[in-house]
C-alpha cells in the first residue's frame, strides 16, 4: 500500500494549535472517533504522524461505533487500520434498536445520533482509562456551529479546541484550524474510500433530513465567493472574543 502523504497545510494548522492549546502532551491516551468520513480518516493519519515526529511520546486508539444497524460493515475501515498500524476497535452498541422507540417519525435525527455516539466514545474512554477523546471537527464546522446558533438556537456558541467533560476526561479537536477542503482532498490525492451518510442510522428511518447544517453551509460558501479571506477571519475573531461588548450583564464592564 502507497504511504500516506499528509499536506504541509494541514501539518502546519494541526501544528500550530497544538503548540497553543497543548492538545496531546506527553503521556496521553487518545480515543480517537473513527467514523470512516474524510475528517476522522484525516485525523489517525495526523496522530500517526506526529507520534512519528512529536519530541513527546502519546498513544491512541481508534474506535468505531457500530450502531448495531442490519448491514453496517466496517470491515473496509478495519483494514484500512491494519495496514497503517493504527490500532481500531469497533464497539458494538444499540443505538439503532433503541433509536426505533425514541426518536418521532419526521423528527430530525442529526443531533440525537450525534449525542448518542458521542456518549458511546465517553463510555468507552471511561472503560479504557483514556484521559483524551479526539475528534476529527473542523474550521467549517466550528463557523457552521456558530451561525446554527445564532440563528436558530439565539446563543453565541462555537466549538472549543478542548474543555473537560463533568467525565473527568478531556475532548481535543486538533483539526479545528483545517478547512475541511484540506481534508477532502486528503483523502482523494491518497485514494482513501471514506464513509459518508450512508451509513447514518436515520437513512433506514423516516425522518427529515438536517436542513439547517446544510442551509448553513451554502450560505457560508456564497459569502466565501465575495469574501475569499472569510474563513481567515473567522479563525481571528473565535481567537480573539470580546464578551463585555455585548448585553450579558455577567460580562459587562461596569
């Protein structure tokens, strides 16, 4: 199998936020969230290099949930892990059987399949004594996050490189500076086969596709058109808040 080529791009980004915000240090154990999409992919192949490259020594694994969904195979993703020494484990959940009497017909299921990954990750981190979770978030996903928010929810809230769950772990997202072009054409100049939405539990539901990610998203990539340096921008203005110019009275300077 060819090696894997990493762009100097996506080193950099990676690089550079975890100079910042000491993502891994030494000694860590990261459970990584493989999904098998191009940001998860991308983000084993980044731990992999650094711990090639880093001046500290970390581990970490890789897990999948299997949503205990008839026909969902990973099969693919386990070979993928084995011929690039990555260690991978699928954890088997029921999520599917217990999603059929939970979430209502024509509900949205993007968020309720997301939380009850995530909450797998967490169980299963907790199991194996990791002091990491880790995942594959990235630039767009942070600025979509953000516009989702205000827009629909009336708060002004993002996603942070790393905070520490009421678990006792921490969550890191080292790809939170990446575009996730960058990470896209990762997977395509190294002919890497990813898992996209057809493997979601909801494809085998009736409920309404997430509309409002993908509102989002076209309406980001309109203003990139006018706006090539927008993303740069947002990079500045997550980096760099100002709360006491806004109207929570928790903030303000008086």
């Amino acid at each position: 199998m060819n090696s894997i080529k990493l762009s100097k791009k996506i080193l950099r980004a990676a690089g550079q936020m975890n100079a910042k915000y000491r993502l891994i240090e030494e000694g860590d154990r990261l459970l990584v969230g493989l999904s098998g999409g191009k940001d998860s992919i991308t983000l084993i192949h980044l731990l992999k290099h650094m711990q090639r490259h880093a001046p500290f020594d970390f581990e970490f694994k890789a897990v999948t949930v299997d949503y205990g969904m008839p026909g969902e195979s990973y099969e693919a993703l386990k070979k993928h892990c084995e011929a690039y020494g990555i260690p991978h484990e699928i954890y088997e959940t029921n999520i599917f059987e217990v999603a059929q009497g939970t979430i209502r017909e024509n509900s949205s299921f993007c968020s309720y399949f997301s939380r009850m990954r995530r909450g797998a990750l967490y169980t299963k981190a907790q199991e194996g004594g990791y002091n990491k979770v880790a995942l594959g978030h990235h630039l767009d996903d942070a600025a979509e996050s953000f516009f989702m928010n205000m827009l629909y929810n009336g708060t002004l809230r993002s996603m942070a490189p790393i905070y520490k769950t009421s678990k006792g772990f921490h969550v890191i997202r080292p790809l939170l500076w990446v575009r996730e072009r960058q990470t896209a054409a990762f997977a395509e100049e190294n002919g890497i086969a990813t898992i996209g939405d057809e493997a979601c539990p909801a494809m085998a539901m009736k409920v309404k596709m997430p509309h409002a990610r993908e509102s989002t998203k076209i309406m980001l990539e309109e203003w990139e058109e006018k706006f090539p340096d927008l993303f740069k921008r947002f990079k500045a203005a997550f980096c760099h808040l100002q709360p006491s110019s806004f109207m929570d009275e928790n903030y303000l300077d008086r």
